[in-house]
C-alpha cells in the first residue's frame, strides 16, 4: 500500500519484479537497464519552455518524482519515495546536432547515450532535445529505467509529462499483493517454466562476441497496415509483427544449426486491475518460438496463432506465470531473470508495447512520431520493440519498430528495411492492392539505422 503524506511526498514498496531487477542491474552494472522512446516533434522547442511545462506537471503529478529510497536504513526494504525536490535542469537537457545530421546523427547520439548512467536515488528518467539547425523539427529522447518502469508504464509516464489532454487521473493508485488465481493457471504456469530448459536455436549473425556497444534502427509505417494485414489472416496487430519478424530474419540470415525456429522472449503484462496505472514492473516473460523457415505466410500465422492465443487474456492470462514467478524465493529471483534472459534460452528479445493512451505534445509542440528505444540485456544481441502513437485529428495512426543490435552483429541495419518489405509481402499474400499506405495523404514507411 502507498503511504501518503500530505504534498505529493509518499512512499511506496517496489514490485516484487522491481526488486529483482534491481537485483539484476546491480550485479551487472556495467549494462544499465533502461529503456525509452524518440519522439519527433513538430516545430523548435524551447529548453526554458519544455523544462517550464515539465515543473508543471511533476507538481501535478508527484509520480514523476519517485526515486529509490531507504528509510530504514541500508539494510531495510528499498522503497519508491515521491518528492518535491526535483531540479528539472538535471533532467532535462538539450544537444545541437550539426547541420545535415539527419536520422545518423540522431541515431548516433543515442547510441553514445545508452550506456549512460540512470540514476535511482533521484527520479530515474532523463530528457534530451535534440536539436538540428534548419531541422523544423525537435527530436526527444525520453529515457529511464527498467527498474522503475516496464513497457506499460513506460507509456504512463510518458503521458503524464507530454499528454495533450488534460484529463490524467491526478489520483495515486493503489498497490496489493493480492490476487487470485486458478490451480489450472499454477500448473499450466509450473510446465511452461519446464520448458525453459529448452535451448534455442542459434542464428548465424548472432554468433560473434559481444562488443558492449550498440546500434540503433528504427522503420516506421502505418497502424491502419498492421491492422488490416492482421483482420485478413484472422489475427492481431502482435501476431503481424511476430510474423514480419520470422520472413525479415529469412531473409537477414540463416540457422548456425540444423533446425531454423529461434525462439523470441516476449513481456507480457500480469497487471491487476488496481494496478493499472502504477510505475512500475508488472510482467512475466513468454517464449515464441519464431516460424522461420515456413514457406506459406498462412502457416507463419498458424504457427505464432498456437503460441499466442493462450496470452490473450489480459492480466488473467499471465497470472499463473506472476504466481509462479512470486514463488521463487527472493534471493533466487535476479538469477532466475538472468536465465530467462540469456541468448542460450532466446536468441531475439521483441515486445509490443501497444498504444499510447493519448496523443503528446513537448510544451505545446504536438509529437508527430514515437519510436521506441529498446533496452539492451546482457548477453543479448538483438532486442526489438514495436510501439504505436495515438491518432489526432491531424496525424493518422503510426506504429514505429525500434531495433538495438550489439555493434558485432553484422548487417543489423539491414533488418528495418527487411521487416517493411516483409509486410509488403504479407500484404500481396492477403491480396491487397500493391501498398495502399505509401500514398502521399498517408503515412510512408521509412527505416532508418546506422552502424554494422
């Protein structure tokens, strides 16, 4: 339960998925574990202004104050702690990018950021406007950390610092250890913990060491795409991208082995109801293994459909996976997502983080474009992260994939370009006439991505 005291300051205990990912970055503290989006922003923002707008709405919003605290002393339970003291000049910066920069100078200031430390015993998120002479446009670099934040909170707090619409729930929510769940739930959860044992199968472009650095890629196209592709195989925006996913990495390479079905970690969220607008990590993760290798895109959907129905059921369909997670006992648990996380268990690392609950604006400047920033796990080489804008009366519906390779993997910028031309091929398969979504009044796709 929250402990409110009077001012916005109040305190709060950390998830029990918060305390092993605290857990986990400690013991790898060379990689910080966060995550963000690119925002492109119509017109030049004003740094004074953007950091005016944000003062604003952390008084309105006290959990855009929450840092890691320890009342009881070092050795008591770390707790999230909201307070007024937040200096938005240390949180929000700007960088001039030179004339001519374009995506590659956007795409290799984040990379140099990444590896940039969150801090936790202040607010742990940080906001960069990047700047272009002549540009007309701003790009915003949200970032924070996983500790903090999962996917769907991630989105949370996005809006209550950039939403549009006045009309963000001012009230802090309450959090329960509570919960329900059905024996067929914990057995089927039990099994599918089982099957972890199961290595996945290499992929030849993954094989090389690790360098530590990254590279950035992004595409961009359409939600209305996604959609009508998923309405004409039956299915759903997540299967579409899963799908697009198994013919890109066809095409971007091949098995290190004999069997060509990699498997993929997806997040899903084990949220309850009251714990919807919460900061913090509420998730499990599930295996895909990816139809590679599949001729007919309709057996591509068959395949990931078998995988994914099971996961449609809101936070029903992964409490069994939070009560079996919650088992573990808390020593074991960082250990246990280091495990799941390791290239040997998943070669590729996806998420969907579904739309944006409201369109955004950066002080006024409304944000035309969200691509999200993945995280980079140790070990992993390839993470991926599909993310959707909210439509407004002016600006249709995009989706936007964010792809982060180890700066070893080679040709990584490849796979932007290759997970559009996969859906191009998805849509011929559904009989569409060649790529409505390239006319001028609609949204083009575009990819972008520097380095090897």
């Amino acid at each position: 339960m929250l402990k409110a005291v009077q001012h916005g300051v109040y305190e709060r205990p950390l998830s029990l998925l918060d305390l092993a990912l605290l857990g986990y970055q400690r013991r790898n503290p060379g990689t910080q574990i966060a995550l963000g989006y690119l925002l492109r922003v119509a017109g030049e923002c004003d740094l004074d202004a953007v950091r005016a707008a944000a003062a604003d709405r952390l008084r309105r919003f006290p959990a855009l104050t929450e840092r890691l605290a320890h009342p009881r002393g070092a050795s008591g339970p770390p707790v999230w702690a909201a307070r007024p003291d937040v200096d938005v000049s240390a949180h929000i910066r700007e960088h001039l990018l030179p004339a001519g920069a374009g995506d590659a100078g956007v795409a290799a200031f984040v990379e140099q950021e990444y590896q940039a430390p969150v801090r936790l015993d202040a607010p742990p998120w940080q906001v960069w406007l990047l700047r272009e002479p002549g540009a007309g446009e701003t790009t915003v670099l949200f970032r924070a950390s996983h500790v903090w934040l999962d996917g769907g909170a991630l989105h949370r707090a996005m809006v209550l610092l950039f939403g549009a619409r006045d009309d963000a729930d001012d009230d802090q929510p309450q959090w329960r250890r509570t919960g329900r769940t059905t024996p067929l739930a914990r057995a089927s959860a039990v099994l599918n913990s089982v099957t972890w044992a199961t290595p996945s199968t290499s992929l030849r472009a993954l094989t090389r060491p690790l360098a530590g650095e990254v590279r950035l890629g992004w595409a961009t196209t359409s939600t209305d795409r996604l959609r009508d592709i998923g309405h004409a195989f039956g299915t759903t925006v997540n299967d579409v991208f899963l799908v697009a996913l198994s013919e890109a990495l066809d095409t971007w390479t091949g098995p290190a082995g004999r069997r060509h079905a990699p498997l993929a970690l997806m997040p899903m969220s084990t949220r309850r109801p009251e714990e919807h607008d919460l900061l913090s990590n509420f998730m499990v993760g599930a295996r895909i293994r990816l139809p590679c290798g599949l001729e007919s895109p309709q057996r591509r959907f068959e395949a990931i459909q078998g995988q994914t129905v099971r996961f449609r059921g809101g936070s029903r369909s992964g409490a069994g996976l939070r009560w079996c997670f919650e088992k573990v006992p808390a020593g074991f648990r960082p250990a246990a997502l280091s495990m799941a996380m390791r290239p040997l268990q998943t070669m590729v690392s996806t998420s969907n983080l579904g739309t944006f609950a409201a369109p955004m604006d950066v002080a006024g400047h409304p944000v035309t474009t969200a691509i999200p920033v993945p995280v980079r796990l140790p070990g992993q080489r390839v993470f991926l992260v599909l993310g959707s804008l909210a439509p407004t009366d002016t600006q249709p519906r995009t989706t936007s994939l964010g792809i982060v390779t180890d700066r070893n993997v080679p040709n990584g910028r490849a796979l932007a370009d290759l997970w559009l031309a996969a859906l191009d091929r998805l849509e011929r398969a559904a009989g569409f006439p060649a790529s409505p979504y390239r006319r001028a009044a609609d949204p083009k796709p575009v990819a972008a991505s520097v380095g090897d």
